[in-house]
C-alpha cells in the first residue's frame, strides 16, 4: 500500500483514503472543516511529488502551480510526500480595524489590507478563511465590496461552541494582526445572465451579510428586474442592518426590502411569522420559472426554503443556496 511521509512520520494509506483522513486517523494535527472541497481548509503543499488532477482542480492555478493540493481530495495511489504551508506562503495579512456589535449577538468586523497589492479579487457573497495568532481558521461570508470600499466587512454572530468566534468576541481587538484566504463559494450576482431577473434573496440571522454584498453588487452593476429582500429572526431585537436597508430602498425603487420575525413586531412594517412560509406564501407562482433566488442562513432554513420554492415550481440552478455550518477547524 502507498505510504505517506508528513512532518518526519511515515503513514501507510489505507484503500482509496484521502490524505486527510489517514493524517487525522493518525492523530495529526491540520486544519480542515467540509470535507468536501469547498472551504479549502485543508490546502497542503505536496514534495517532490505530484497530487491528483481531482485533488488540485480545485484551487487557483497560482496554488497549483507551487504544488498545493487540497488534502481531502487527494487520495495517492503511490508513495507521496506532504507538508503544511506556512501562513505567509498561502494567505493575505490584514489588520482588524473595527469591531461593532450590530446588535446583542452580532458583531461586524472590518478589516484593513496591509499589502492592497496582494489583495485577492471576490464578488461580495462569496466567503473567505480567517486564521487568527493561534492558528485556527473559521470561514465567513463577505458583506461588501472591497473595490468599492477598501476594506472588508463580515458579521459574526457569537457562536456559544465556535473555536475562532469565542476568540473573536473575548480575545481580538482593533489592531490586531490577522490572516485571510480565499475566495470560495458561488453564492454572488453574476451580472452577465442576472441583469434582468427578478431577484428574490432571503435569510435568517447573519445570512444578511452576503445578501447584503450581493444587492449592493447586483445595484452597483445596474441591475433592472425587481429585487425582494427578506430577513428574519426571532424577534425585532435580532433584526440589524434596517437603516442601511430601508436607505438602499429609498435610492433603488425595484429594491423592496421586508423585515421578519417569529415573534409579534410593534412595528408595522415587520411582517409576523416564520419567513420560510412568508417568503412560499408571497412568491407569484406564474412566474417562478424566471426567477433567481439567493437563501443564506441556518441549514434548517435554506434546506427547508430550497424545498418549498422547487416543489412550487421554481428551476433547480435558478436557487443559489449558502448554509451556514459550523466550520470549526483544528489549528495550523
């Protein structure tokens, strides 16, 4: 069977196992979070030897091409030799320069570029890996531009069992050096078949943030179909972002954005119930088929959502979906 040299240990490789999970079932230490492809968490440096075209497809060509691979998608069929990189070979150095509690359980960080020239191009949706001092890396999803606006915006809720977020709330401060990679993730406007669609976008707690990056994207590019904004949670003190919102609808009229909450609102405005069935039971079945939706939040919801907009008849790749998991990673 093929062996596998990693940090001077030698592993034999069961049948059609991943270099992922022969180095975690040998107890050794590497970031990882979907097991998948998708995050990237477990990028790794092959030596002197070459990962699989499945494994490298992928990341970007630039990684390829100074011999990363993704771990958990390599599966070697002969002796291979691998190492962690080393932060600075595979990620951008930013400093945190802001961080604000957007309400009891939501902070909205910023982050400055050191190096602009070094900045990575994203579409706001998409999500990107921080790694903090120890190590740990956690991914979020971007709620801005940073083209537009020279920094980086991400909402982070205070997740009671998040690794990186209870750093985040009870260690980081402005100031701090941090790191970041990506992009990943296809949850963004695509300006070249969008321009025209009608755009319905719903989510639940900081499923807001790449919402709110996409509008603004989808705006800024001069989008002219309708686009309805929902989102919700538990009560109006779980509601953020309303001004910005309720600003976005004022200088856009095809913008139409509408609060939600579980619990009975004071406000008018905020309609009552779970947005799920809110969101089924506004939707115009005669025109399902020619609209495009963006559902980012709770698993439970997006999954539930997806389901009820399919079986009303809405086209399967015209439903853009990001569930946010619990992508807790072991440290670098």
């Amino acid at each position: 069977m093929a062996k596998l040299k990693f940090q001077n240990h030698t592993f034999t490789l069961e049948p059609y196992e991943s270099v992922l999970d022969c180095l975690l079932r040998n107890a050794q230490t590497i970031p990882y979070a979907c097991k998948a492809g998708t995050c990237q968490a477990c990028l790794i440096r092959t030596i002197a030897c070459e990962a699989t075209a499945e494994s490298k497809k992928w990341i970007k060509n630039a990684l390829q091409d100074k011999g990363y691979t993704l771990a958990c998608q390599w599966l070697p069929e002969q002796d291979v030799h691998a190492a962690l990189p080393t932060i600075e070979e595979f990620s951008v150095a930013v400093l945190i320069s802001e961080l604000v509690m957007l309400n009891k359980s939501v902070m909205r960080v910023k982050l400055d570029v050191k190096d602009p020239a070094e900045m990575f191009h994203y579409r706001p949706g998409q999500y990107l890996s921080l790694i903090n001092p120890d190590g740990i890396i956690r991914s979020y999803s971007i709620a801005n531009s940073y083209e537009k606006d020279q920094c980086i915006e991400l909402h982070i809720a205070n997740t009671e069992h998040g690794i990186f977020t209870q750093w985040l709330f009870k260690s980081a401060v402005v100031g701090m050096k941090i790191h970041i990679r990506g992009p990943s993730g296809t949850c963004f406007y695509n300006d070249a078949i969008e321009k025209d669609q009608v755009l319905v976008m719903a989510g639940t707690g900081t499923g807001l943030a790449p919402l709110y990056g996409i509008a603004r994207d989808a705006l800024t590019h001069g989008h002219s179909g309708p686009i309805t904004f929902y989102h919700g949670g538990r009560s109006d003190a779980h509601l953020y972002y309303r001004e910005q919102l309720l600003a976005l609808q004022h200088e856009f009229p095809l913008f139409d954005y509408r609060p939600c909450t579980i619990d009975a609102s004071s406000d008018p405005a905020v309609l009552t119930g779970r947005l799920e069935q809110i969101v089924e039971a506004q939707l115009d079945s005669s025109h399902l088929q020619k609209m495009r939706f963006f559902l980012c939040g709770a698993p439970t919801f997006v999954f539930d959502m997806r389901k009820r907009i399919y079986l009303k008849g809405a086209r399967a790749d015209n439903i853009i979906c990001d569930p946010f998991t619990e992508r807790n990673v072991t440290p670098t």
